[in-house]
C-alpha cells in the first residue's frame, strides 16, 4: 500500500469485517519497550509518525493521534491533518477522548499484547460512559492489513562478560531470589528486554539501537529461571553462561507456560507487563502479586565495574565529539554540508575506534528550524544545510560494551543573533545550575527540575520536555526510574528518590518554533558529597561527559563569578580527560575551544 490513506483505509475495512468500531494503536511492543524491532513499528506504518512515543485511535469516521510536547511540530510535519487530528498528551488522554468520540454502544478494540492491564481498565471505564465496550482482540488487525511487514529478528545472544557487569548473573538471580522470599512469592516474571539483558548478562539485536533480545523471563525463588527465547537465537557459548541453573524455552511457549503457574504466587509489574500476561495467569489460576520489577533499582544504582566503563566510553566518546567540533567549525563556513552529511561524520568518527557498538539512538541533527523540533530525525526529505548566522543543535550518542553514551551540543554557524546568546546563556546557566546541586538523600528528580528551568522562566521561557533521563550500561539510553521532570509532565519519571550511583542526563533547553533549539546535554553520576556540618547525607553529581561548550554563544556577564568558575574548571577536565587521546592538531584546536572565559 503506497498511501498512509490507503493504510488507514484498509485498516478500517478490516475493523468492520472484525466487527470493531475502533482500534487503539500504541507505539510499543510486547515487552512495553520505548523503541521497538521493525516488527512491531505499526504506529509508523499505519501514520507515518516517527517519533518514539506515542498513540493513535481509529474510528469509522475519524482518527486522533496522540504525542506529547516533545513531538508538537514533528507530528504535524509527519502525519497528515486531512486524515488524523493532533491530540497533545497530557492535556487529552486516549480514555479522555474515547469518552467523546467513541461510537454509542461500539465495540472499540485493543491488543492485550500491547497495552498494561491499568490502561485498559481506565480505557474501558471511560467507554462504559458511552455504553461502548472495550474488546481485547486475538489477533492485531494491522498485522493482517500490514503486507510486507518485516520478521522479528533472529540475531544471535551475545555474553555481557562479568568483567564489564561486575556482577554474575547467578549472583543477580540470587538476590532476586532472596527478594521473592521476603516477598512470599514463587517467582517473577521479567517482561522488559533490558532486565532480562541485564539479569541474564546477556545483550542482543533485536531492538534498533538497544542492544537486548527479544525473550520473557521467569526467575524463581530457589534461584533457578526459565528463558523464553528463540532457541536459535542461541549459540553454544551462551547457552554454557547460562548454565544448569537457567532451563530454555521458546519464546512463543511463553503466553502457555503462565497458564501452568496455578497454585503459585507470581510477582508480576504491571508498569512492565501487558494485560495478556494477567490475563494467562489468572486463565490458569496463578495467585498475582503486584510489585515493580526487582531488577529495576539494581539495574539503575550501578556498580563500581560500571561507573568505571561509563568513564571510560565517555571519554572515548568526548574525543570524537571534539574531533566532530573541529571538522564542523572548519568545513560548515565553506558551505556544502548538511544535517545528514554531518551526522553521518560523526558516527564515522565514533566508528574510528574500533569500539563501537552501534549508535544509542537515532541522532538528532536540526539546524536552524528543524533545531526548535525536540526530537527530529533528519530525512532526504527534511535535511537542511548548515547555513550561516544559525545554530545547529547536534543531540547524539554510542553504545559500547562498556557504557552507552548520550551528549547534545549547540554550535553557532557564522555569527549568532545577541537572542541566541541570551537563550544559550540561560540554558547554561540551568545546566550549571543542575550540575552543582547538592540534596539530601530521599530527594526526588521532580524536585530538581525547576533548577535548571529557573533562568529561562526569570525572562517568560521554558522547554516541553524533562530535564533528565536515566542512562544504562550498555543498555537503553533512556532507563529508569530515576527521571528530572516535572510530575505530571506526561513522560514517566520524576518521582523516584535520587541514590549514589545512578546515572542521568542534563538537559534543560530553548526551542523557537520555525528559528532554532539549543540544548546543552551532559550525563551525570550521583555521589555522596562531603558537606562541612551536615546533619543528613548529601547527594550531588559528577559530570561524566567531557566535550567543549560552545564558547562563542555565552554572554559571560550574565553569569554569576561560581557560574563562570564552573564553565572554565569543566572546560580544563575537558582537556585533562580527552587532549591525550588526540592529535596535534586537534588538540591544539580543544585547547583553544576549552580556553578560559
């Protein structure tokens, strides 16, 4: 099918022959995983909505797709307003609008493969108020519709080796274990890709970008577990790290083994398990429990062996974006390069190590206009030069075996507008802000984010996204629970304590629609500080990201003597940790970058 149209076209024809009256499509996968494999894109093939988070519903007569502030013109720049109307989440719910919108008396249908068991009884609810039913469907009718839909991946596991874990995946399921104990459970059911890499010690390719493997988990509470994947997606060696203690099954044997829980008591995480999990194990009459999944707090506070691989990837990392900086600074005044040529040069540059793995994730490479797009992915369609008297906000980052990196930074082409400067001030100024915050223990990311906000809202402004995201090792990009964000900001997070360990972006920016966007991205370890006469344990944060800040965009009388102190001492690490690893002539080049102000 050549038209997004004819897609919604041919979906709708299908929803009457499986007499439904509407269909609500997210975009994830069976493991409720933010990016998702090919496989299960349905939200871009269905829209033409490329963004990596959001929703859409599709009745006889209209169909509503849902983003957040993140995605405000990409959205519309993707997905055609004669089809779709533009929902913004979280002013307007799916339940929301389904309890306006949705036919009297319909069946409106939904795959239990693809949504948490909260959403759907919130959904049918809100449906009931209309008389309408909300329909768990057998099949997912874009599946039928959806003709040259791609295969699941079917490569291979590979060992995340204890030298880079630090931890064995025996003691991990041990301690899992010890916690299904005090819990009074038998076992857990892992569903989220990233804690079965993570407890397994094991890394994968199935996800664009994410280096896990598409498989369920059962860990139990003798410490023993059941693996629920493709069993060749498993080679000789992995099935050996593995060991007795971990019995294989098919990762389509799955949905059957619940149903032989009965009599048993199973944690399950209702964040991270779709309804169809519940639905089997209550089908086979499984007593459930509900508790997060108990990887998830291990997995964020990471261990020495960690911190010190995201050190070092960083650092590697740094030199590349430095090497980056220069090519960028030198070739953007001679005219001929763009925003893919230039992300382009950058992977290249990662890729010269040797070490990389992949990148963490598309990199966002705006200039001038398509900067102001928070999350925008350049296209032939799309792709702007590097033109002069603009900015170019480059956000990028490299899965290594050792760390995942994620950096953005705002360069000046030419000569910038005195509001350009204000507003890249400002936003520094929030990222110094942030990076020498001190707390005390049991503080909560949503109580920091105003830091870094309070120099733009001091002149009227803002930005429409969180401050700070959890990174992992070797992992997602994007991990929780930690979170800088506002609560009820629409995007998960926010609301977890802040522990030694855990590791986040700095982010805050400035974005004018149809001008430009600044961004200034670091990633940062939180570490207990010492404190002269404290009477409570405090936290701050270590910056693990060393790479120049564009000097030419800071108006230095706007910035406090601590302020500027701040800037000119990273700048020095920034030579300390990656001038060694550098030419002559790129390293004279850092010096000059990373010169006090």
């Amino acid at each position: 099918m050549s038209s997004y149209a004819d897609r919604l076209a041919a979906l709708r024809a299908q929803l009457a022959e499986d007499r439904l009256d509407g269909f609500v499509v997210p975009l994830t996968d069976e493991h409720m995983s933010e990016y998702v494999g090919s496989y299960a894109q349905r939200l871009e093939w269905l829209t033409g909505f490329r963004g990596s988070a959001g929703s859409a519903v599709v009745l006889p007569q209209e169909a509503a797709i849902f983003t957040d502030g993140r995605y405000t013109l990409q959205v519309r720049q993707q997905v055609s307003g004669d089809q779709w109307s533009y929902q913004s989440v979280p002013e307007t719910s799916i339940a929301d609008w389904l309890k306006e919108h949705a036919p009297q008396g319909g069946r409106i249908g939904y795959d239990p493969w693809l949504h948490s068991r909260d959403w759907a009884k919130k959904a049918g609810e809100a449906l009931e108020a209309r008389g309408a039913t909300l329909v768990a469907v057998a099949r997912n009718p874009i599946d039928v519709v959806w003709q040259d839909r791609p295969e699941a991946s079917k490569a291979h596991l590979v060992i995340q080796p204890d030298s880079l874990a630090g931890q064995s995946s025996a003691n991990k399921r041990t301690a899992i274990a010890e916690w299904l104990g005090k819990q009074g459970a038998d076992a857990a059911i892992l569903a989220a890709l990233d804690s079965i890499a993570w407890t397994f010690n094991v890394r994968g390719a199935d996800v664009s970008h994410t280096p896990v493997a598409l498989a369920y988990a059962l860990v139990n509470a003798d410490g023993t577990a059941d693996l629920f994947v493709a069993s060749e997606k498993v080679g000789p060696d992995v099935a050996q790290h593995l060991g007795n203690g971990v019995r294989l099954h098919e990762r389509a044997d799955f949905e059957e083994a619940l149903t032989r829980l009965g009599g048993k008591t199973v944690a399950v995480d209702p964040e991270r398990s779709v309804a169809a999990i519940f639905e089997a194990l209550e089908k086979g009459g499984a007593k459930i429990v509900t508790h997060r999944d108990p990887t998830v707090l291990p997995r964020a506070i990471k261990n020495p062996v960690e911190i010190a691989g995201h050190q070092a990837a960083q650092a590697r990392d740094g030199a590349a974006i430095a090497r980056f900086l220069r090519w960028v600074e030198a070739e953007a005044p001679k005219g001929g390069l763009d925003e893919l040529t230039a992300s382009d040069r950058l992977e290249a540059l990662r890729t010269e190590g040797g070490l990389l793995k992949d990148l963490s994730f598309d990199s966002i490479s705006g200039s001038g206009p398509n900067g102001a797009i928070v999350h925008y992915k350049a296209s032939p369609e799309t792709n702007r030069p590097l033109e002069m008297n603009s900015l170019y906000l480059i956000d990028s980052g490299g899965q290594y075996a050792d760390g995942t990196t994620d950096i953005t930074r705002t360069l000046a082409i030419g000569q910038p507008t005195d509001e350009m400067r204000d507003r890249f001030t400002r936003v520094l100024k929030g990222h110094i802000a942030l990076a020498t915050a001190l707390f005390p223990k049991g503080v909560r990311g949503s109580q920091l984010d105003s830091f870094a906000r309070r120099p733009l809202w001091e002149a009227g402004l803002d930005y429409a996204h969180g401050t700070g995201h959890g990174v992992g090792s070797f992992l997602s990009v994007h991990e929780g629970p930690q979170r800088i964000a506002p609560v009820g900001s629409g995007q998960a997070g926010g609301d977890e304590p802040l522990q030694a360990g855990m590791i986040l972006s700095n982010e805050p920016g400035y974005y004018k629609g149809g001008e430009y966007g600044i961004r200034i991205e670091n990633l940062v370890l939180v570490v207990t500080k010492q404190v002269t006469g404290a009477e409570k344990e405090i936290l701050g944060f270590d910056t693990l990201t060393f790479a120049p800040i564009e000097r030419r965009l800071v108006v230095t009388e706007m910035l406090s003597p601590a302020e500027l102190g701040w800037l000119n001492a990273y700048h020095a690490e920034v030579v300390d940790k990656i001038g060694h690893q550098l030419g002559a002539e790129d390293r004279a080049w850092l010096e000059a970058a990373c010169a006090p102000l």
